[in-house]
C-alpha cells in the first residue's frame, strides 16, 4: 500500500466529523433517555422493566438533576468509566438484550430480529429466569417512582448469586431501584464479577488468556462503594509466562473508594484506575488504546489519583489528577512524575461527539513525557430508523512524547478508528473496524492499516464469540491474520 500522509489520513476523519454533524442536524431527539451505549440508543426498554406494564397512568420522567438515564458508562458500569463490574442496569441489558437467548425482557425494538422461534426463546427464558417479588395489595412489582420504592414496592430481589444484601440508609432515591430490573438486587451490599477472554491468534498459532479480571464491589451505606479489581497481565502466549514476571502473574488496575449516587449521576473516586481517555473499546490492543497508555493487560498505565465526573443525561464531563508510578502496589519499574487527563462531550441517542485530553509528566524518563489529545464520535441511526440496525463509531487521538530534559527531541504519533456493526439477528452482529497507527509522523513510511471484518456469536447471557479476520498493510509489508475470542462475563 502506498505511503499515506498525515494530512490525508487527518482529512479523511475530518470527511466522518462532517457526516456526523450532517446527521446530527436532521436527527432530533427522541424523548425516551436510555442508559446504555451509543448502539443501544434506540429504546429504554432494554435496560431496565417498563412500569407502564404495570402502571396505566404511565412514567414521568424525574427532574434532570434526579434522572439517572444516560448513555456514558456510568450507566452499565461500577466504575462510572467503564469496563469490568456491572451495575443493576449494566447486568439487566445484558441479559436482556445482547444474546439469542435472553434471561431478562427483551426490549420491543428487538422483537422481530429473533434468530430462533418464540416458543423455544420462552422456555429458555422460564428455565433461566425467576419472578420477582415484592408486589403490593394491587399485585405491582415495578414502582414508578420513589413514592412506591419507599412504601417496599419491588423490594428484596435475590438474584443471581453475584450480589446479596443490602446497605445501611437506603433506599437513595439516586440509588438503583429493586422491581425495576426484575429479579436483579439492583442496590446491593456486596458484589462480585468477572471477565475472561481467551483467544486464539494465527499469527503464533497460539491459544492464550487475553484477559482475566475478578472485580469486587462493597457498598456499606448510601453513596459509598469501596471496589477492586485483580487482572491478570498480559500475554499472547502460554499461559505460564505470565508466572515468569518478577513483578507477578497479577495485579490491581482498580482500588479505589467511591462517592456516587450524586445527582446528575456524579461521582468522586480515590484510589488506583485507569484514568479516561477516549473510547473505551472491547478492542485492547487497537492503537487508539495502546499507543496512549490506555492497555488493561498491563499495570504500567495504571495510575494513583483522583476523578471526578458528571453524566447528567446527554452530556458528561470527567477530570482526573494522579500520580504516574503504582509500583509499590503492582510492582514494576518506577514510573516517576504526574499527570491529569479531561474528557466531555454530548453522548445522545443519535449521536454523540467528545473531546479529551491527557498530560504525563516523567521528567522524560521511562516512556518520556507525553502530551495527546483527540475527538471521538458515533452514530446511530436506528434510534431514528428501526430498520438501520447500523452504529458507526470513530476515534481520532494525536500525541508528542519527549525523552529527555530540556531541548531533547520530541516525536509525534497518531491513532484512528473508524468501527461499523450492523445487528444482524439479536446476538448475531457483524462488525467492519479500520485502525491507522502512526508511531513517527515525521516518517512517512512508518504508517500502518489494520482492515478488520467479523462477527460476534452471543449465545446466552455472559458468553460471546468473536471472531476477525483482519488484514495489515504497511509500507513495503502486507499480512493476514485470525484472530479468535472467547468471552465470559458475570
């Protein structure tokens, strides 16, 4: 593939900015506020249960500071930034709305892209499923508002077994709702989850665990919650090599204390994470991720700082200020100096657009200092088009990394992506990704394109398939490879 230069590939992104704002200008929002990511935008019915289906008179929305729709990771996630531990409404989406087989109401914009016959989903759904408890003298289980939370509607939901018991003080009224989310205990005392990739790779022909996490979350009173997270480090070979490190075969990328449960789905957070920088993608190692520190399968871009954030509805603000070096906890080289990240924008059902911003500080040791910014956008046109299944997602990120003090040379590097999935059948999605990686702009033969063309196979509640085959082109240099995934959720 012939060399590509900086200015036509910024170009290029800046062709997909343009088209999104085109889209943003003929799309009006609709008035449902749904709290999950920008491709399930379409419908609120798929993150928790309707009470219209209980209460005629139907569901007014609370005031915005009151609101706890929105579509930033907050919504589905512990940890308001995303990945790892679900929350109440995380764990009913996905067992509503992400598989073939669900375990939880399947929200009525999915209905006529069943794979397998009604009759079969049904009996599947008694088997996995329990019915709630807690209905009032009328039979209601789903309460409408904090009138009925308060009077026990909907109160004392048991499952699953990753969450039992129940913190002093509530319930909140920013606090998760029981009878809102079935059977789910949507405000518990006490929760665990896990994550687990394994993946197979042509290029070492090798079966390997790409990712292995156990979270915990202790929630003790209202607004309180204290979570961890222990993650195995990063290989793409065998097993073992990961035993082999001096530093160890583990450690913690979470270990922080959290206020939440603030209005305007605020947050404060101190402790050890992975600060915020741009699209938090499934994809670990896509340039957009790696070339700006953002790896889960490694400590050395975790940091020790505070974060705080704000996602009330549509638009989301995050700061966060640390320390760079976690290695008295996680062990590993010494990672010195300081640095602050920033992220906004506007998440809505249609669309979404945000900026964000990051400063390391190492006095140019280690990985030198690095100063990087970018945009990130996506695209949803079935909130307004049920029959466009379609959700296009975008990242543009540009760095300068300084190694050295004083007049020491800089170099300057840049990542994009550009992802399209299209829904073919509920948990059958196939997915078109493009990355560029630019490690030196100063070089123009240093560019390389990743061309990516899968599907994902969701079979039943916690368990995806994904499997690409992608394509690499680089000045002088072509490549093909496989690459498979396993992925188990709880």
């Amino acid at each position: 593939m012939a060399p590509t230069s900086p200015a036509r590939t910024l170009a290029l992104h800046a062709l997909l900015a343009s088209i999104l704002a085109f889209f943003v200008a003929v799309c009006s929002p609709a008035g449902a506020t749904p709290m999950y990511g920008q491709r399930s935008g379409r419908t609120c019915a798929n993150c928790h249960v309707s009470p219209t289906l209980e209460d005629p008179d139907g569901w007014d929305n609370p005031a915005l500071a009151k609101r706890k729709c929105t579509l930033q990771c907050v919504a589905c996630h512990v940890n308001p930034t995303g990945g790892g531990l679900r929350n109440a409404s995380g764990r009913y989406f996905g067992q509503s709305t992400l598989s073939i087989f669900h375990r939880q109401d399947r929200s009525y914009s999915d209905l006529d892209r069943e794979l397998v016959p009604d009759d079969i989903r049904w009996k599947v759904q008694q088997f996995l499923d329990a019915a709630p408890s807690g209905a009032d003298a009328a039979g209601r289980t789903i309460p409408s508002d904090l009138a009925d939370v308060e009077a026990g509607m909907g109160q004392g939901q048991t499952g699953p077994w990753t969450a039992w018991g129940k913190p002093r003080g509530g319930p909140d009224e920013m606090a998760f709702w029981d009878g809102r989310y079935d059977d789910l205990n949507a405000d518990p005392l006490v929760q665990i989850g896990g994550d687990a990739r394994l993946a197979y790779w042509s290029g070492t022909d090798a079966v390997f665990p790409m990712q292995i996490d156990l979270d915990a979350a202790v929630h003790p009173i209202e607004h309180l919650t204290v979570m961890g997270t222990i993650a195995a480090r990063g290989r793409s070979t065998a097993a073992v090599d990961g035993l082999r490190r001096p530093e160890g075969p583990v450690f913690a990328r979470n270990a922080f204390v959290m206020l939440h449960e603030l209005p305007g789905m605020s947050w404060a957070k101190a402790g050890v994470f992975q600060p915020a920088f741009g699209t938090h993608g499934d994809d670990h190692t896509s340039p957009v991720r790696a070339l700006f520190e953002q790896d889960v399968s490694t400590s050395d871009d975790t940091v020790v700082g505070v974060e705080l954030g704000t996602a009330p509805n549509y638009p989301f603000a995050v700061v966060s200020v640390f320390h760079n070096d976690t290695s008295p906890l996680n062990g590993g080289p010494v990672d010195p100096g300081w640095g602050a990240t920033a992220q906004a924008g506007w998440r809505d059902l249609a669309w979404s657009l945000s900026g964000h911003a990051m400063i390391k500080q190492r006095q140019g040791q280690g990985r030198g200092d690095l100063l990087a910014a970018g945009v990130a956008w996506g695209l949803n046109p079935a909130q307004r088009w049920k029959r466009v299944p379609l959700t296009l997602l975008g990242e543009l990120s540009v760095g300068r990394r300084r190694f050295g003090t004083g007049g020491a040379p800089t170099r300057d590097h840049m990542a994009a992506m550009t992802e399209a999935s299209w829904i073919l059948r509920n948990g059958l999605l196939l997915r078109a990704r493009h990355d560029v990686s630019w490690l030196d702009l100063s070089v123009p033969t240093d560019v390389q394109h990743r061309l990516s063309l899968g599907l994902d196979l969701s079979p039943v509640p916690g368990l995806t398939f994904t499997a690409f085959g992608r394509q690499l082109w680089a000045p002088g240099m072509t490549g093909r490879d496989l690459f498979i995934q396993a992925h188990l959720w709880f």
